[in-house]
C-alpha cells in the first residue's frame, strides 16, 4: 500500500515544483525557497499555507502546465494537470488494506476512497487507533489516488456508538459509488452486480438414490449381524431410511462406507455402545476400523447426523427397544407445571400420554403382561 521508490521520488519531484511555482505567483511565504528542490525543507507549518493558497487558486496548474517552467516532460505535465481533479477536506481513516487504506470522506453524503501512502504507512503517520478523523488533500496519480505529503489528525476519539455509524456510513457509500481509486470519479452510480447464474443442480434419480442406500443399508445389515443385533440393524435401517428421505440426501455425497459407519456410530452413540456394562458393547473407533475409514471421517458423519436430526443421549426415538425402560428420558413428562415420571401416574394419564405420542408404549399395559 505504499507507492514504488521511484513513483514516491516522481511525486516530490513534480509536487515541489508546482507549490514552489504557486508560491512564487502568490507571494505566500516571506522568505521564498530558492528552487524547487529547497521547497521540501521548508517547515509543514508553513507549506500547509502554501498547499490552503492553490486551493483558491486552482486555475495555477493550469498556468503552471501552459509555462512548464521546471521543463518537465509531456507525461509529467498530465500527471499535474490531473491534480485540477483533487479532493480536499476531513476524512475517517478507517483501515489500511493490502492495497490502499479505507478513507471516508467527513461529508453529508460521504465518498468512500482507496489511498496509496507515500514513504511510511499510515499507521506510523497518524498513529494505530483507527478509525481517525484527518485533514489532507487527494491527488490522482498514476491511475491511484495518493495524499498530498501533509495530513493532520485531528484530536477526536470515537466511541462505540459513532464507530457504529461510521461504518454504516462506509458500505453506504460503497454501495453508491464502490471504493473510488482513481480521479476524478465518476458521477454515475455503480450498477448492481448481477450474479453469476448458477447452473441447476443435478437431480439425482429415484434409482440412483435407491442404489446407494441399498449399498449402506447392505453394509450395516452385516455389520450388525456379526458385531450387534437385530434391535441395532433395525434403528440403523429407520436413520439410514430418515437421511435417504432428506432433500438434497447427504448420503448422495462421500462414500457409503463412511456414511454406514457413521449410522452406526450415531445408533451405539445414543444407547451408549461404549459402555462395557452393556450387552452387546463395543468401541466407536472399532465401527471406523470394520468399514475401513479413518476415525476423524467417521466422527465427522456422526457429527454431521447429530447436527441434522438434533440429537441426543437418551433420544426416545433412536433408544434400543430393550433400553426403553432404563430410558428416563422416554418417560418424564410435565403434568400440571410440575416434572413427573409417567410410569407413577394413573393409567389413564399413560393412556392419555401414549394417545399424543409422548410415551412408546404403556407403562400399565406391560406390568399387567409381566405378571
């Protein structure tokens, strides 16, 4: 974000030779520089005077390229004659880019700008708190807009709330004119960026959707046979049924084998396979290993599919049938503001209960069985 040695010696070399030109047409500084090249040792205090002069007196550059005092060549003579399209006044530093630092002109209705510093970067000029409020004067130069070498900060903080509008201030005008890196800029409001049309998604065939999921289901039917049981193949064949139904199915993305591995994992996840007490009981990294997947692949499926169904520990709807009872989750329901297990209430509150579906089975009904 700062310009090119030689552009920066370019620069000073043309902008001396103008304000020193300026300063002797309008006779602002006492003790007049001797040549252009002593123009720049001159204090910033006073060549500010010099710099607020050719403000009221823009029709100089002009003179200056007509009478070319300095001989300067035909380019560097549309370089100055480019400067009649500066902007002067306060502006927000709001941050430095790769590129250009965020300027914001402190207008009713503000201009966004891209500025290129010139020998150090704004942050060592102005200080590292942005956003700040300056004073300095804009140049074309070079198809980029840079400062005049003279910027004054003023002594202002800003507090959340502002910071807030300042901001808003700034994708508003981006949305007006977008970030202006070169002058003079154009009247015309930037046009509305049409999207890119996107091509259809491609459908994927009833038999090809079809296809896949018999792949898995095939995959986990033997898995649970020879490592689980039969309640686990069932579970494992609803979820896999559950994921085929969604739209776009993510079982159409990845391999089979990771997706069956990770509907195991989720089914042994929820009734806590893990658990040595149980029976039957195994790792969830020997699920990976079975269907010849790495574990973080397998964790990530079964990440993925606790994310899309919402699931948890414990969830009624994907607890072993055998499990149900030890389930507390299956059967506490609120009755009346008040937290109760269903399995204490009356029968007719478990009727009641099974009727809305909030309960598998009735809790009565099996006791009445058992004895």
């Amino acid at each position: 974000m700062l310009l090119s040695p030689e552009d920066v010696a370019l620069f000073f070399k043309l902008h001396r030779s103008l304000m020193f030109f300026v300063n002797q047409r309008l006779q602002v500084l006492p003790d007049r520089p001797a040549n252009p090249n002593k123009y720049s040792s001159i204090p910033p205090s006073d060549r500010v005077k010099v710099h607020d002069a050719l403000l009221q007196h823009m029709d100089l550059i002009q003179t200056f390229v007509d009478e070319n005092p300095v001989q300067l060549s035909h380019d560097e003579l549309d370089i100055v004659l480019s400067w009649r399209h500066l902007v002067h006044g306060k502006f927000f530093v709001l941050r430095e880019l790769s590129k250009y630092a965020a300027f914001l002109s402190a207008e009713e209705q503000p201009v966004a700008y891209g500025v290129v510093a010139l020998t150090q970067p704004l942050h060592e000029l102005i200080g590292p708190n942005l956003p700040a409020l300056v004073q300095t004067i804009l140049l074309p130069f070079k198809d980029q807009i840079v400062y005049d070498g003279l910027m004054t900060r003023t002594n202002i903080s800003f507090g959340p709330g502002f910071r807030r509008n300042i901001n808003q201030d700034f994708k508003a005008a981006k949305a007006r004119h977008g970030i202006v890196r070169s002058l003079p800029m154009s009247d015309a409001p930037i046009s509305a960026k049409t999207p890119n049309a996107k091509p259809s998604p491609i459908v994927p065939s009833k038999e090809h959707t079809a296809e896949i999921m018999q792949s898995i289901v095939g995959m986990i039917d033997q898995f649970c046979r020879e490592k689980l049981n039969d309640e686990y193949a069932v579970l494992c064949r609803k979820l896999a049924e559950q994921l085929a139904r969604k739209r776009p199915s993510p079982l159409l993305t990845g391999s089979p084998s990771a997706w069956a591995s990770g509907i195991v994992r989720t089914i042994g996840w929820v009734n806590f396979l893990q658990d040595k007490s149980q029976t039957p009981h195994l790792r969830l990294t020997d699920i990976d290993a079975y269907f010849q997947i790495s574990q973080s692949n397998g964790a990530a499926k079964l990440a993925a599919i606790r994310k899309m169904l919402k699931l948890q520990q414990f969830d009624p709807n994907w607890t072993l049938p055998s499990r149900m009872d030890d389930n507390p989750m299956a059967w506490m329901l609120q009755v009346d503001g008040f937290i109760m297990d269903i399995r204490d209430a009356p029968r007719e509150a478990q009727e009641i209960a099974f009727n809305k579906g909030l309960i598998p089975y009735i809790p009565a009904e099996r006791r009445i069985t058992e004895t």
